[in-house]
C-alpha cells in the first residue's frame, strides 16, 4: 500500500512515486558525474545539465509563476528542488 508523501499533500503524488523519481534522479547523476546534494537542491549549473536546459533558462523561471520548475533562493544563490527536477524529467504525479 502508498504512502502519501509528506512533502506531497494534496498533490496526487504517492510516497512510492516519489522514492522511484528520486532514485531515477540519482541513477541520472551517477550517468552524467553530477553530485547529488545532500540538501536535496541542485545549484542551476547542475539542474541546467540535467534538463537539458541553459542556465540563463533555469534563471528565468524562478521569476515566471508557470515556469516548469521553481528556482528558489537559498544564501543568495538560485537552487532547484530534486523532487521538482524528477517531475520535469519523468513526468510522473
């Protein structure tokens, strides 16, 4: 049986989802040589590899509402959420 993820309330995502999504996540940076945060946030240069993305790209989302993914500011410096990346990759929830 599915857990709901706590970070996922109200979303329609499942715990079981989510562990598959990050566990791809990692595989992916394993592949590519990017090292996968303990925190849990890309910096934009990393999660511009991963999506295929410019880094000027991943900067204008954080300011655009319906961006595909939400940029936020941490210590002064844009990071990118895993659970968001895994989202824009695999489409899955």
């Amino acid at each position: 049986m599915s857990r709901v993820c706590p970070t996922c309330v109200g979303t329609g995502r499942v715990q079981d989802e989510a562990d598959a999504s990050l566990a791809r996540l990692r595989d992916l940076c394993r592949e590519r040589g990017i090292a996968y945060p303990l925190s849990g946030r890309f910096a934009l240069r990393d999660a511009a590899r991963l999506l295929g993305k410019s880094i000027r790209t991943i900067q204008g989302w954080a300011y655009r509402p319906n961006g595909p993914i939400r940029p936020t500011k941490i210590g002064g410096s844009l990071r990118v959420k895993a659970e968001d990346i895994a989202l824009a990759l695999f489409g899955e929830g």
